[in-house]
C-alpha cells in the first residue's frame, strides 16, 4: 500500500483544535449570559449567533473574504499594524472556522445551563460565591453532557467544513490543505481510489467521536440516576 | 432586630397585584408566614434574600440592605435559605454541599451528626430521598452561621413522619445556632409547634399577625365528628383544662376536666369524637 499523505488531517486535527479552544472560551461567557438575561435583546443576539447555521457556507465565506482582504480596513488594518495577512493562510482559516462553527458552541452551552436549577445558582449566591465561582464550581460540573456535545460537535463540524475554508484558505498544502479540500481534489482530478482512503479514513473518526459522545452521555445519565 | 418596609408590583396568575408589606420581627423569634398560594410569601422571602429586586427600605440589626440607594447583593447578606426543592449541588457529596458554603469541616461535621446524616457525606444528593436531602439543604444553610434562616416551604414535600422528625432538627437548630427564622408553612400542627408568631398573607397584605394560637383556632369548625389527632398542648385555663389538638390540617380545641388533663400528655395520639349533638347541615 503506497504512503498515504497524513498533512491533511493533521492540519485538520490541528485547526479544529485551536477553533474550539478558542471558541470555548469566547462562547462560555455569552452562553452563560444569555442563559440567565431578561434581556430584550436575547432573540436578536441569539438570531445572529445561529446564523452560520442556515447561511450557505459560500455566503459566509464570501463576507468573511470581504472583511479580511487587504481591501477591507480591517484586513488593512492588520497587515499593516502586526504585518499579519488574514486570508489565504491559516490564521484566516482560524478566524473563519469560529464564525462557522460558533453557533454549535453556543447552543449546547447555553441549553445546559437553561436546564440548570435556577434555585441551585441562587444557593451558591447565598453562599456567598460569586458568579464566576457559581460558574467554575456548581453550574459548568452540572452540565457536563451539554459540555461535552458542545466540545465535541465544534471540533467535529470544524474538521467536516470545506465551502467556508476553501474560500477563505485556498488549497495550499501544509498551510490550508485540510482533509476535506484534500478529497475534492482527488474526486476532481479523478483519483478515486485515495478519494476512498480519506474519505473513509474522515467516515471512520467520524463515527468513534460521536459514538464516543452518545456513550458517555448515556452513561453519565445512569450515573446521576436520571431514566433516559 | 429587622424592619421591613417593601413594596413590589407582582404579577401572578390573577392579574397585577400589590406587594406591600410592613414588619418589624425581633431577633430569635420564629415567624411562620402563611397565606394562600400567590399571596406574595416566596416574593417576601426572596427579597429579604436580595434575590429579587423591591421599592422600600430593610434594615437588620441596624445594617441598611435596601433603600433607595443600596441594594446589597444576596453574597453580601449572610443568611441561610431553605428551598422547597431543596437545590443541592448535584456534583457534590453531602459533605461537599456544607464545606462549599463555608470550609469549617468541624461545623459541616456538627451538623451532619445532629441531623444523622454523618454515615451519607459521601453520597450524592441524587441517591438521597427527600428528607435526607432537605436534611442536608438545612445544614448546608446553617454553615455561614446566619443570623436569619429562611425557609420557603421546606417540608411540604415530605411524608407526615418525615416531616415531624424534620420539624424537631428545624426547632433544636434554631435553638442552638440562635438564629432569627421565617418560614413559609401552610400546615397548621406545623406553625403550631414551630412559631412564636404567625403572619397570614392575603393578595399581597399581611391580614392576621399574632401568636399561632390567636390565628389558628379561627380556622376550626371541621363539620366530621370522629377524628384521630395528636395532643399539642395542654393549657390550664381557671378550673379547666383545654387540650389543643391537631387534627389532619386543623387545630381544634377540647375542653377537659382535672382527671381527664391528668389522663393524657402531650403528644398522645386521641380519638376526638362526639355523640350528644344534631350535626347541622348546611
């Protein structure tokens, strides 16, 4: 069997890390707000955050291109100020990845610490903990299901993404060349049988990460005594 | 001491209503709030606790925790709050619940052995059954030493036994921590044995404010005429005796003589019946 080129995985393994690391820690603290606001503005801001949901990707990628190029101020802004180019290498793939897959954070998030008892939070209040501690020590360990899907499924939907990171990255090899760019141009130029290797190699870990999810919130349910 | 002067428009399920209410409640006292479902006694509680926001002033122990300026925030107030659902910290052991409000593991150990809980503190609150948790959800509200317990309905989940063996851990904690209590109880033998003063809510108002025997015997006149109870107490009046006595949710009155108050003590289980009258119907 000949060598298979492993740089596209591990450029995709390696973006959807960071993308949600990153995202992580930019979705927590909205998620948690708007757990808990009476804002007005909660259907608004929830609307905006789900929209990479139902956009097209090519729609997404075509904004995101048009903020980033060295035509926009702020992709001006960048190459000029820290000499950083936002598209056409990873960086803009980066950046574009927490826009895609940033309701997918978001929304597990945000669900789990709604189902949260809201008599729970007060008690830590009355204990006289602040909200980050409520945070850190009573309501993030209650949601560990919702963590986990949250966690799972934005690294899942970062490796799977192609329209978005093809517009914004190209396909350059070793710097944008992601699994999923890497199929296509096998299925362009014909290559059948590597468009299988990968294709299968992407279907099989796939499959362990959301088996591996749906396991353990079974049995994280059994564990806490709630019938599924 | 507190003083409490409050007032909040609520909105329930009857349309917009008025909060408003006016109290002074002296320190160690242990004050039942009663009153239909709606009439605004968790919004009492939960604004004492700066859990909710209201228009007025309280000040405890001539600390100001609400006026037009300061509204001190609930981390702030160092009280000790009962829900009805008990709210555990469903990660933690029973142990973790106490030492998580306050890291003095000699007091979480006091607690856990006055209320037979010291063989759980190692279990999580979702293997616990009601009593057990709200056992633990009153020590836990116990371990900031408060000087005032709050209590929203904390045993009205429970079973008649369990309720009765909480209700004493209820009592001997108020006695030893000292602290100044409010609960919101609908169960007469409840406020009976528990309160020294009764506050019944109507519609946002306090309508009757007074000792539990001044409030509860109004609601006699149960129209059965055999029923089991439980002595609560034995007053001498003049040359009688009356036995106060709790009946299901009433609290009735019966007159004895100098044998009979001999006869019976408080506590006894009585069968409280009578023959030589027309039940009227109406």
């Amino acid at each position: 069997m000949m060598a298979l080129d492993m740089e596209p995985f591990i450029l995709s393994f390696k973006l959807a890390s960071l993308t949600t690391f990153i995202l992580f820690l930019i979705a927590l603290p909205i998620a948690w707000w708007l757990s808990q606001t009476k804002c007005r503005c909660k259907p608004f801001i929830e609307a905006i955050a789900s929209l990479p949901i139902v956009l097209p990707p090519s729609v997404l990628g075509f904004y995101l291109l048009y903020a980033l190029s060295y035509n926009s101020p702020l992709g001006a802004f960048f190459e000029e100020t820290f000499g950083i180019k936002l598209i056409f290498n990873f960086t803009g793939l980066v950046i574009a990845s927490c826009f895609y897959s940033f309701p997918f954070m978001l929304q597990p998030l945000q669900g789990g610490f709604e189902s949260l008892n809201k008599n729970m939070l007060e008690a830590s209040y009355i204990a006289g903990k602040s909200t980050l501690q409520t945070l850190l020590h009573v309501s993030l360990p209650n949601i560990k299901p919702a963590l986990l899907t949250s966690l799972i499924v934005t690294f899942a939907h970062t490796v799977g993404e192609f329209g978005v990171v093809l517009m914004i990255g190209g396909s350059i090899p070793g710097e944008t060349k992601v699994a999923s760019v890497a199929i296509y141009e096998f299925v362009e130029v014909m290559d059948y049988e590597m468009a299988h290797i990968y294709s299968g190699i992407m279907l099989l870990l796939s499959f362990i990460v959301l088996l591996s999810v749906y396991l353990f919130n079974s049995h994280h349910k059994k564990r806490i005594g709630i019938s599924s | 001491m507190i003083h409490l002067d409050i007032s909040k428009a609520l909105f329930g399920s009857e349309g917009t209503m008025s909060l408003h209410v006016k109290l002074d409640i002296k320190e160690y006292d242990f004050i039942a709030l009663s009153g239909q479902s709606g009439s605004g006694k968790t919004t009492i509680l939960r604004i004492l606790a700066g859990l909710e926001s209201a228009k007025g002033t309280i000040s405890v122990a001539n600390k100001i925790w609400l006026n037009e300026k300061i509204a001190l925030p609930p981390q702030k107030r160092g009280i000790g709050f009962v829900f009805q659902d008990y709210a555990l910290f469903e990660n933690m052991s029973v142990e973790q619940n106490l030492l998580y409000a306050a890291k003095d593991k000699g007091l979480a150990t006091h607690l856990l052995e006055l209320t037979d809980l010291k063989a759980l503190k190692n279990r999580l609150p979702s293997t616990l059954s009601g009593g057990q948790k709200q056992r633990v959800s009153l020590c836990r509200a116990l371990m900031n030493r408060p000087k005032l317990l709050l209590m929203d309905e904390p045993l009205s989940a429970l079973d008649p036994k369990m309720r009765l063996k909480l209700q004493h851990d209820i009592l001997s904690l108020h006695k030893e921590f000292g602290t100044t209590t409010i609960m919101v109880s609908h169960d007469p033998s409840e406020i009976y044995r528990l309160a020294n003063r009764v506050l019944v809510l109507d519609h946002g108002k306090i309508i009757q404010d007074g000792t539990p025997k001044e409030v509860l015997l109004h609601q006699q006149g149960s129209q059965k005429f055999s029923f089991q109870g439980e002595i609560l107490d034995i007053i001498k009046a003049d040359v009688i005796h009356i036995a106060i006595i709790a009946i299901a949710q009433q609290i009735v009155e019966v007159i004895l003589d100098e044998a009979e108050s001999k006869l019976y003590k408080i506590g006894d289980s009585v069968c409280v019946s009578t023959k030589a009258f027309a039940p009227t119907l109406s």
